[in-house]
C-alpha cells in the first residue's frame, strides 16, 4: 500500500511537472503601446491575447486622444499594400492619359503631386475600431486577438485639420469648435482639376463620409473633429472616370495614423 501511494505521488509529480512545462513553452508575441499611455512599452504576452489585454495594463491618460487612437495590425498589412499599389497604379493611369491631351498640363503636375504624396505615406495595417477602453471592454467585436509585432497608439490631441487632393498645395489648417469641412474649403484654393460635384470627409478615427458640394446636390457639410481630412476629389482627364481613384484615396487616407504628439510637443 505504501508503495503505491509512493508511485502515485511519483506520477503526480511528473505529471505537474509536465504540466509546467507546457505553460512554460506557451507560444508568445511580442507587442508595442505608444503615445498617451501610463505604461508605454513592449509587452510580451500569451499567444491568444485580445486587445483590451495590451490596452488595460498601459493605461491611458486622460489627454490621450481616443478619436485618432490607432491599432496598427499585422493581419491588415497586405490588404492596405495591395490598396497602395493599386491607387499608385490608377493615379499613373490617369497621369498618363492627362499627358495625352493638349491641355494637360495642369492635370499632369497635380497628379504628378497626388503620387508622390501617396507614395511617401506608410502602410500602417491599421484597423478601424473604437479605441476607447470602455468601448473594447464592452464590445467584444473591437476586442479581437492581437498578433506578433502588432502596434497600439494613442496619440496627443491634434491642433488641425488637413485639406488634401485636388487643391493648389495641401492645406494644413488650425482647428476651431464647430468647423465644417465648407470652412475648410474656402481657406484652400480649389485645383481646376478638381471634381466640382463631391468631396470626402476622413474623420480621425476612420469614418468616411461622401458629400455633395455643386448647386445639384449641395447638402450640409459635417462637423469636423481634430485630426480630420477633407479630401477634393480629382476630376478624371477627358472625362475618363475617376470614381475609383477617388474612393481609393479616401479609404488610403482613413488608414494613416495620427502623430503621437504635435510639432513642437
């Protein structure tokens, strides 16, 4: 009897100590929270982890900018380089075809800029949830499973708002309370290639919304929040159809991630 007891204490033991060493050689990934967090840094955390497991132990403060909060994700990554390439490769079509009319030339240096502005622009993997740590907690369709080498940001409180596209040089603009993208418009000069029917409003945390500007279907332009892109849409050359670059460039630009702290910060 005493013998067996000994053996099954024997078998216990070996059998915790497997068990240890299993837990021990759990796979793990490495992870990074920046900005406006108590405890920024890289974490090392299980295999399996969710985001609200990175974003809770950090902290954020309370001048962290929810809105323009950033998940830079390892799983969007080629999605959003396929999205790049593509937009780079309609814009050099359309460049092409403005290079062919007689007329073209302003078309031709506009779109010349557009390219060279996408092209400079980093591939971020960011995917669009609300960052609020309450709202993670709460909706499990934001607290999706983290992977190695993802990134969390939460950046400082942008001062601006940004008007881009088909205007004479992009725009950089101080926010003021209750500002319209209409507002935004009249301080940047319009390109004449620029479409005259539609522009597109990036919101920071991503949401796009399409708005009308000609008499036709002129409608209430939204408020802007800080950190906000109003994007001129450009006009195809020789009424070539530009619909998809200008969607391609709306979706590029919700996928760019705000500066952790403002110039001079």
């Amino acid at each position: 009897m005493r013998n067996f007891s000994l053996l099954r204490h024997g078998l216990l033991s070996v059998l915790l100590c497997l068990t240890a060493a299993r837990v021990q050689a759990a796979p793990q990934i490495e992870v990074e929270i920046q900005g406006k967090v108590q405890y920024p840094g890289k974490y090392t955390l299980p295999e399996g982890s969710r985001l609200l497991d990175l974003v809770l132990p950090a902290r954020a403060l309370a001048d962290a900018y929810l809105p323009g909060a950033a998940w830079l994700h390892q799983d969007n990554l080629l999605a959003q380089r396929k999205l790049k390439t593509g937009l780079l490769f309609e814009l050099g079509s359309h460049l092409t075809a403005a290079g062919l009319q007689p007329t073209g030339g302003e078309s031709v240096a506009l779109l010349q800029r557009l390219r060279g502005w996408v092209a400079a622009q980093p591939v971020s993997g960011r995917r669009l949830v609300n960052m609020d740590p309450i709202d993670i907690e709460l909706q499990r369709q934001n607290n999706q499973f983290l992977k190695n080498g993802d990134v969390v940001r939460y950046p400082a409180r942008p001062t601006w708002v940004m008007v881009v596209g088909a205007v004479q040089a992009h725009c950089r603009i101080s926010f003021t309370p209750l500002m319209r993208a209409s507002d935004a418009l009249q301080t940047c000069p319009r390109h004449p290639a620029a479409d005259p029917d539609w522009i597109d409003v990036i919101q920071p945390d991503g949401h796009l919304t399409r708005v009308g500007i000609a008499a036709w279907n002129n409608e209430p332009s939204p408020q802007l929040a800080p950190g906000a892109f109003v994007l001129v849409r450009v006009a195809g050359p020789n009424g070539m159809d530009a619909s998809g670059l200008n969607a391609d460039l709306a979706n590029f630009i919700a996928t760019l991630p705000l500066p952790l702290e403002e110039a001079g910060q």
